[in-house]
C-alpha cells in the first residue's frame, strides 16, 4: 500500500499540469538603470528614476527576482532614465549573455539615415529588438509618416527580423490610426504591443481592446501579456481576476498563445502587491499546459531568438 501511495504520488508530481509550472520562463519586459553610485560615475542619468527604486534595478538585483521566480532569461527594454545612452543595457548583456537579450529606444530626432544607421549598430551590439515610444516624437509627428526616421527603421526591421515593440502609455487609441499605418506600410515586420495594449479596465480602455482585438487578423501583430497592474480600474487588483476574464481570455481566444508573451515590467512591478514573483505566478496559473509552452517563452523566442539560460 505504501509503494502504491509513492507511484500515486511520483505520478501526480510529474503529471503534465505540474511539468507546465516548471517550464522555461522567459520575461518579456523590464528594465534595468544605474544605481545612485554607478550613475554618478560611468552611468549618467538622462532623467532620474523613482527615488524608490532608483538602487534596485540592476541586472544583479532582477537576477535575484529572477531566480526567486524560476525566470530563465529576459529581454531588457531600454529604460527612459538612460535614454539614447545604451552602454548601461550592453553592458548588462555583456556581462550574462545568457540570461539577457536587449530592446533599444528608437531616437526620433535622428535623420533616416543615421536612424538606420544606429539601428544596424545595435543589432551588430546584440540588440534584437527595437522599442517605439510614441511620446518621443514631436507633438503633431507620427510614427508611419512617409518620410520619417520611423518608418525607415520600422521597414528596415523586416529585413533584420528585428521586432518594434509599441509603448501606447497614454491609451491605444491615441495611436491606433498610426499602428495600422505601420502595419499596412511594412507587413513583414514583426510589430509588439507592451502591455495588453494599455487597455485599462474602465469604458475608455473597454473601447480600445476592441481595437486592440482587431489587429489579431493581421500574423505580424504580438501582444505582451505584462504589466498588469498598469490595466485595473477602480475594482480589480492583484491577483487580477477581471484583468484575466476581461482582457487576458479574449486576447487568447483572438491571437492566441502563439502571440502572446509573459512579461513583468520590472523594477515597477515590485511596489504592487504580490511583487515580481506574484506577477509571472499569476500569468502562469492562468495558462494550461499547451498555452504556457508559448506564453512562458516559445512565443519571446520565435520572435527575439532562443535564450541559452
């Protein structure tokens, strides 16, 4: 009876529901900047982060989430503090090629040419993505327009099989018109939605989702599964049970796990409840085993190339 009870159990702890829990995880998103001694030094600030975090988003200390998390590798998003400065990123590459990959911050002051020019750089660098933040252009600019550094960089990533990752802060909407632009001028490039979009779960966010929806008819279009404390309204918080009725189900119903892909906004993440290791758990137990396998890291890995964590 004893042997019985220990093969019922081997059974159950290597049944298909619990090897989905301890797949590859690969973050999607997050950041990383100097701490106060490093930046007074060889890493600068462009714009001072939170006084709150400002000593703790250095890659050892996300290695330490990562490791409380079963977080295998990440894809580090050039953070606004240091701007269009790289080396900070690069040098995190550097030094744990295994665990980090690298988005860079698009500069749209650059001509076309010299933005293609500092997009080539980079991916020689080892950057395999490139993000778009809307708000850095100037008022009235867009993103898709003919002639722009944009667009030259944005079709110019179809030929680099180098993703753009599209930050709508301030509301999909705003910038749905330009998203489809972009998509219509450059089919072939591979165009990333941080953050569910930035649909937040009020009216204004319910009628962008259905935009956001929309855009999962065309194959180029991924969505990160990340930050999902940046989408609540007023009666959802974590572990986000409306967030996962009302925005995570319909996105896999309509992209499906193909694209879709888990992501943490580290270091903000860790001033909300259930921190860094509360987040990846919540999306994990969201998914069945068949989702997670894309979810967790198959769909980071088709689009920015394997991790050998």
């Amino acid at each position: 009876m004893r042997l019985l009870s220990l093969v019922f159990l081997a059974g159950a702890i290597l049944s298909p529901e619990a090897a989905a829990f301890s797949m590859k995880i690969i973050d999607s998103h997050l950041h990383v900047w100097a701490d106060k001694s490093e930046a007074e030094s060889d890493f600068p600030y462009d714009q001072p982060p939170p006084e709150s975090l400002q000593n703790v988003a250095t890659p050892e200390a996300l290695l330490e989430q990562m490791s409380k998390a079963e977080v295998d590798g990440a894809l580090i998003v050039q953070p606004i503090n240091h701007k269009y400065d790289h080396s900070y990123v690069t040098n995190a590459m550097k030094k744990y090629p295994n665990k980090f990959k690298g988005m860079m911050l698009h500069d749209p002051s650059l001509s076309p040419e010299m933005a293609v020019q500092r997009l080539e750089e980079l991916v020689l660098s080892g950057y395999v993505g490139v993000r778009f933040n809307p708000y850095l252009w100037s008022e009235g600019d867009l993103m898709s327009t003919d002639d722009g550094a944009g667009l030259a960089v944005y079709k110019r990533c179809a030929d680099l099989s180098c993703p753009v990752g599209v930050m709508c802060f301030k509301g999909l909407e705003l910038h749905y018109d330009d998203i489809l632009a972009l998509i219509n001028k450059s089919p072939d490039t591979q165009l990333v939605l941080d953050h569910l979009g930035f649909c937040a779960l009020n009216d204004k966010g319910d009628k962008a989702f259905k935009q956001l929806l929309t855009l999962s008819k065309y194959p180029n279009v991924s969505v990160k599964v990340s930050a999902l404390f940046r989408n609540t309204g007023p009666d959802d918080s974590f572990p986000y049970d409306r967030i996962k009725t009302q925005r995570f189900e319909p996105l896999l119903k309509s992209f499906g796990p193909g694209r879709l892909m888990v992501g943490s906004d580290f270091p903000y993440v860790l001033e909300t409840k259930g921190g860094y290791d509360g987040a990846i758990n919540t999306i994990k137990s969201w998914l069945s085993e068949d989702d997670a396998e894309d979810v967790l890291f198959g769909t980071a890995e088709r689009l920015f190339g394997k991790w050998n964590a």
